[in-house]
C-alpha cells in the first residue's frame, strides 16, 4: 500500500510539474509576442520631413536618430546635423540645433499621423513645433 501511494505521489508531482511547466512556456511565448521593442514604432519618425523653411531627412545610425537638411536634389548634407535622437518610452528625445539662437536644445518628438510633433525647450521657455511628413 504504501509503494503504491508513493508512486500515485510521484505521478502527481510529475503531472503537476509538467502542468506548471507548459504553462509558463505559454506565457513566455505570450510575452514574446507582445515584444516592447519593436522596431516599427521606433522607425516611424525615419523619412523627409517638411518644417515649412527646408526639408529634413531622419534616418538611424546605431540605435540613434539623426536629422540632416537636404537640398532641392535630394542629397543629405551631413555637415549640418539639425537632430540627434534616441527613442526612449515610446518618445524621440534628445538635441535640435536652433539656428535662430546657434546652439542645440533639448527636443522631445512625437510622431502622430504624418505630423511629427516637436517640444523645444531652452532654459525656461519652450516652444512646440510641427513637421509635416513628405516621404
């Protein structure tokens, strides 16, 4: 009797291991599926933008966001670095180069739609911007 008790508990404590075991695999594979970093929300800000003085071109450069000008045919000027993000809880934060004031600033962006929402801070004051998407 007692062999087979000890062997009904064994199988029991099998069937529960495995039980447990298969359950957290589902969640990891639930979790996995919801992964936080993807990578398409982080691109949405890469493209030409239009700030209604000059055409910006965002693109990524080991892990960061940078912003260059470019000219009437299309070729980036990567001299001037007007932007230079970093995506961080769903955000781009980071530098804009002010050429009113000829010095960088912080910049927080968000990208809703084909409108890319800039907040411009220096010092105390901020001033919100926004860029229009054309490519």
């Amino acid at each position: 009797m007692r062999a087979e008790f000890s062997n009904s508990f064994a199988s029991k404590s099998k069937h529960r291991y495995m039980k447990n075991f298969i359950t957290l695999i589902g969640i990891a594979v639930c979790i996995m599926s919801f992964h936080p970093f993807d990578q398409g929300d982080q691109n949405k800000i890469i493209g030409i933008w239009d700030t209604r003085d000059v055409h910006i071109e965002i693109y990524k450069v080991d892990g960061r966001y940078i912003g260059n000008p470019i000219n009437s045919g299309g070729e980036r000027n990567t001299e001037i670095e007007v932007l230079n993000l970093e995506y961080k809880n769903g955000k781009w934060v980071g530098k804009i180069y002010s050429k009113k004031r000829e010095r960088l600033l912080d910049v927080l962006c968000l990208v809703k739609g084909n409108k890319l929402l800039l907040e411009v801070t220096a010092r105390f004051a901020s001033a919100d911007l926004e860029w229009t998407k054309i490519k």
